[in-house]
C-alpha cells in the first residue's frame, strides 16, 4: 500500500530528481516509504486493538481455559463477594416493590365542582391559614336509603371512600360518633323495636343498650363520653332522657306534653339542645343541665326549626328552618353569659338539610336533594370567602350527617368490607307476559283481591299495565308487614280507559289510561278515628302530601312516632284563615306508632304527584291520594305499550314524532 502510495506522489514528490544519482533517489524514497508505513500503522492501531478486545471477550465467555487460570478466593473474598450478591438482591427487590405501588396507585381525583359562592370578602382580612374547603380530617357517618331500607356508612375525609357499616335487614339510623372515635351510637328495630345499640367500629361488636317497649332514639353522646342524651316515648309521649353508656342511670330530662326530640349535648356540657312541637311549630329548645331549667331559643311561631348540631366551640348552633319540602341551613351565635330568649343571632347559611360541624369548626357540611333521587353533600367554609362546594354524590337518601376528627383506620375498613352480603335480593322482579306476534307489546292484567273504596257493594276488577303489576303487589305485601293492615287491598282507582270523562279541570293524558297510575282508598283518612295523616311540604311553588298509615299495633312493634305537624284538610269547614289556606295544622301531634306509605311507595318506584293549582277550594285537585309509576317513561311511550297507534290518534291527536 506503502508503494502505491509512492507512486501516486512520485511525480509532485521526485520532480526535480534528475539532478541527483540513482543511489540518491532509491534512498529518499525508502525513507518516504518509511514514513507512510508508520503513519498507517499508527492510524490502524486503534482497531487492531478493539479487534483484539473482542476476541478476547469471546474467548473468555465461550473458551475460559485459552485466556487465563482459574480464578482462587480466599476466605474474606468469598464474603465480600456473598455480601455483593445480596446487596444486589435487596436493591432489585425495592426497586420491583416501587415499580409495584407505582402501578398500582388509584389515580389522582380530579378536583370537587364549586356550587355556590355567596358573600362578598370582608374588606381587609387578617393573615392566616386558610382551611381547606372540606376541614381538616376524620370522617363522616350518615344514613343512606337504599333497596327499601336504611343503612348507616361513612366517609373518610382525605380518599373519600365510603365504606358500608351496617348491613342488617332491619333500619339503622341516627349515627353518633363517641368522643374517642371507636364507637357508633345508633337507632335500629333490629328486634322488632326500635332501641339504642352501640357499634364497637374496632372489634365489630354490636351492644343493646336499651329494651324498653317504647320508641328509642336519636342518641347523642356528652363530651366526657359517659353519658347518652336520646328521645323516648317510653310513656306515651316523646321526651328527652339520659342515661350511661351500660344502659343504666336512666334520668328523664322533659315531661311537656309536646313532643321533644332530636337531642344535640353541647361541647362544654352545660347544655342540651333539643326541638320540641310545643306552641304549634318546631322549635329549638336548650336544657340547662346545671339549673335543669329549659329555655327557648328560637321563636318563629310561623316557620319549622329542627336538626341542631352545636359548633366545636359551643357558641354556635346550625340547624334546619323553613317547611319540609324547602329546607334551609340558619346559624345561630348567641352569648353564655347572657342566655335569654330573644338574645341570640341567627343568620342564613345555605339550603339543605342535616346539617354537621367538621371539627375544626371552620366548615359545614350539609345535604342537598334533586329530583333524580340523588343525594349531595355540600361543604362550606365558615370563614373567608365562605366558598361552598360539592364533595360527594350518591344515589338514595342520605341523612343524619356526624363528623369526627379520626379517620377509620384500614383495619375497620377491612373488617366492615368484610362483613358485606355475598348478594342482596331485590325488592320485586316484574314477570312480563311474553308479547304478542302482533299488537301492543304488553298487556292489562287484574289486580287479585282488590276492592272498590265505594261503600257500595260493587264488583269492579282493577287493572294495572304487566310492566307494573308485582311492584303493586310487592309494594301490597310491605304496608301489611310493616302497618299490620292491607291499606292497598282497595283503591279509589287504578286503569282508566281512554274514554273517560275526568274531572272539570284535569287532564285526559294522566297515567291511569296506560295502565300506571293508583288512587289510594280516601276512607281511612275520611272516617272519624282517622288512620291516615297528611303532612304538607312545599317544594317551591308546588305541594305534595305525605301519607302516615297508623300501624295496627301500637306496642312499639310497628312504626314509630310522628314528629311532624299534620294538615287538616277539613279545617277548611271552620272558616276563616283555614278556608283561604285550605286548611290548617292540627294543634297537637296525634300520638302513637304511624308508617311513612309516601317512603315506602317511593322504594317501589311509586311516587306522589303534587295538587293542582286549585286545590285550596277544589278537593278533586288536592290528590294526595295519587301515585303513578312512570319508570322514566313518557306518556305517550307508555300510551302505545298498550295500544295501537291508531287508537290512541283517535282520541288525542296526532302522537308527536311518530311514523308509520
């Protein structure tokens, strides 16, 4: 190569080698071949060597014995070598662990939707922390109607996780944290009566502490934690008792003939507020424990307050004001010292219901309803801007909010999610008949042992649609099990054909013509020892009726006792301002054990429809006595499960959007 190279350059190198001799040129050339040789070997060098690096690899992986001696180890080698393989080990091992929790981590929640932002900022607030929207900590326990029954859960404040605490076919309500955060005080009819139980969250142990054939309920601990404050109506009439957390030390604290309940034991325990029916309306009372005297701390003869729950501090109270159906949040700050009536600041806080203090005392929480069913609890701050906002949102009922400063540990967790039925059965399965080749897919069916309401003995066989008959019947057999008698065994009216005449005013396009609407029996209510009461709630500019059934024994066994007051519908007879309202309250509470048929109807998809417009002088429109089954339908979906297009045309017109 070294040659080639010569001669390439031999002519620019050599021109002028004619001067010299033949030895002369033969000598520089072999010295300028020297040069080129070493310049390329220098420059080969680099690979020449990688080469041999490689091949020596090779041999050593594959032919050990060409390349070198076995290697020896003493002793002290051998240990550090040991101690490198598992140092190595362990570190593969974190590294597998990490690289685990990593892909197992929930992912992050995206942050809560705000509601409401109401107050404007006060003008220069003072440096702080600022708390966040939904407190400090700890968890919640609450109510949550579901499948026809009642239940009490909780939610942990930083995952948000509900975790289900009771699982009993019976109800459980009215949950109350001990002070210590490792008991649950609670209302159940778990043995056919309703009493006071006590839920011991670490072990799962579950302690009756009252057996008293009356009503027990709504327990609320004292600060110490050696007492319970819970409604009684042990002697006909419900009161406010205490006793110790074994049961005993019983002590009445109210005798008025009104009905008291609802308890709430103030943080320093000198106080215990309770709401009490005593001059016509709901009003917040407080028991001065030390003096054992009772003042009224809330005076509005025209307006419904209920539902205290006291301020960390012990100088505020929350609580629920205004008519059933539009529920509104007032905060009340009043002064220790100065305790007399008349005295105390209440402002408005927010709409909802069952309101309850974090305990940190810088939020509220509180519960919202729509009219999808769904239940949302709304967190606002008691300080700053006062942001309100939505934290969480559940299917079903909930009620009876209580908030502790402890979280329930992973070990409650477990055992209570443990404990969670392999399945749960559902309230009733509908059997339709399989549909016909041709015609309406379903069908009218007989309604089996239902009678007329008219005093007359008239045969008449009541019709519902197959899509809704076994939620009758199921929804039947509940208000016997529950009231002890077959309300729903007559009717007032079920199907109604199409030709019927309504009465001046409704509607021909009601949902008794589909096969999916009832009128309950009107007698009960209408005779003289009445069996059914009415509760009135106003639910913006339209109002409804809850129907109460008083249970047919009245030992305890069924139902509970009413804490609403009942409408008069025929007040209305009397005159005066019960002639323009049509109606009134009644003056006392009727005592005894009733059943909520609205709530029982509603678990079976049954609801209630609001009056019409005129129905404060027009007793056709008041109709608290109808219920309909919709399923989410439209009317004229419904319509034409049972009829052919042409039928219904003929008697309401052309039916909107659709084709031959």
């Amino acid at each position: 190569m070294a040659d080639d190279v010569l001669d390439a350059m031999q002519p620019e190198e050599f021109e002028e080698s004619d001067e010299l001799g033949p030895e002369a040129v033969e000598e520089q050339r072999g010295r300028f071949r020297d040069r080129v040789r070493g310049f390329l070997k220098q420059l080969a060098s680099p690979f020449v060597w990688l080469w041999g690096r490689v091949v020596f690899v090779w041999l050593w992986l594959f032919k050990p014995n060409k390349v070198g001696k076995p290697v020896t180890l003493r002793p002290s080698g051998v240990r550090v070598l040991f101690l490198l393989i598992v140092g190595n080990v362990a570190i593969l091992g974190l590294l597998g662990y990490a690289l685990y929790q990593t892909a197992t981590m929930p992912p992050i929640e995206s942050p809560p939707k705000l509601v409401v932002v109401t107050p404007t900022p006060r003008p220069s607030p003072s440096p702080g922390p600022t708390p966040t929207p939904f407190g400090s900590g700890g968890a919640i326990a609450f109510t949550l109607r579901r499948n026809g029954n009642t239940d009490i859960y909780a939610l942990n404040q930083i995952e948000r996780q509900l975790v289900q605490l009771t699982y009993d076919r019976a109800e459980d309500r009215d949950p109350a944290w001990s002070p210590d955060g490792n008991y649950i005080a609670f209302t159940s009819n778990r043995s056919n009566n309703w009493d006071i139980y006590l839920l011991d969250l670490v072990s799962g142990a579950l302690i009756r502490l009252t057996q008293n054939p009356g009503f027990d309920g709504n327990p609320s601990w004292s600060p110490d934690g050696q007492y319970i404050a819970f409604e009684s109506d042990r002697y006909g009439n419900l009161d406010i008792y205490i006793m110790s957390t074994s049961g005993g030390e019983l002590r009445r604290v109210t005798t008025d003939r009104a009905p008291d309940y609802e308890p709430a034991w103030s943080p320093d325990s000198r106080a215990i507020a309770f709401t009490s029916f005593r001059d016509g309306s709901k009003d917040i009372h407080l028991y001065l424990v030390e003096g054992r005297e009772t003042i009224t701390v809330t005076n509005s003869p025209d307006v419904n307050e209920d539902y205290a729950d006291w301020s960390p501090g012990g100088t505020q109270l929350a609580y629920v004001s205004g008519p059933r159906g539009n529920p509104s949040i007032q905060i009340m700050t009043f002064d220790w010292d100065a305790m007399e009536a008349g005295q105390a600041q209440t402002e408005l806080f927010g709409a909802g219901a069952s309101p309850a203090w974090a305990p940190d005392g810088q939020n509220l929480i509180y519960v919202a309803y729509d009219r999808e069913g769904r239940s949302h609890l709304i967190a606002a701050g008691m300080t700053g801007w006062a942001i309100s906002q939505e934290v969480y949102s559940i299917d079903g009922r909930m009620e009876d909010l209580a908030w502790t400063d402890l979280s329930l540990s992973p070990r409650i967790i477990a055992r209570a999610q443990a404990a969670v039925p392999s399945s749960s059965l559902p309230l009733y399965v509908e059997m339709v008949q399989p549909p016909s080749a041709s015609g309406p897919p379903y069908r009218l069916v007989p309604l089996l042992s239902v009678s007329s309401d008219e005093e007359e003995d008239v045969e008449e066989t009541f019709l519902l649609s197959d899509r809704v008959n076994e939620s009758f019947d199921a929804l039947r057999q509940r208000v016997v099990e529950e009231a002890g008698w077959d309300y729903l065994g007559s009717l007032g009216s079920s199907w109604l054909p199409m030709t019927y005449t309504p009465p001046s005013g409704h509607s021909r396009m009601n949902w008794h013509v589909c096969g999916r609407a009832i009128g309950v029996d009107q007698g009960p209510y209408e005779a003289t020892a009445s069996k059914v009461e009415l509760v009135r709630e106003d639910v913006g500019s339209a109002t409804y009726w809850r129907v109460f059934l008083r249970a047919a024994k009245q030992d305890g066994s069924m139902g509970e006792p009413l804490r609403e007051g009942v409408w008069d519908l025929y007040a209305r007879d009397q005159g005066g301002s019960a002639l323009v309202e049509g109606g009134a309250i009644k003056e006392r509470i009727p005592s005894g054990y009733y059943v909520d048929f609205t709530a029982l109807a509603s678990d079976y998809g049954w609801e209630r429809l609001p009056s019409l417009w005129r129905w404060r002088y027009s007793w056709p429109d008041i109709w608290w006595w109808e219920f309909q089954k919709t399923d989410d339908l439209g009317w004229w979906e419904c319509m034409l499960e049972l009829y052919e297009p042409e039928q219904i045309e003929a008697s309401f017109g052309p039916i909107p959007g659709y084709e031959d």
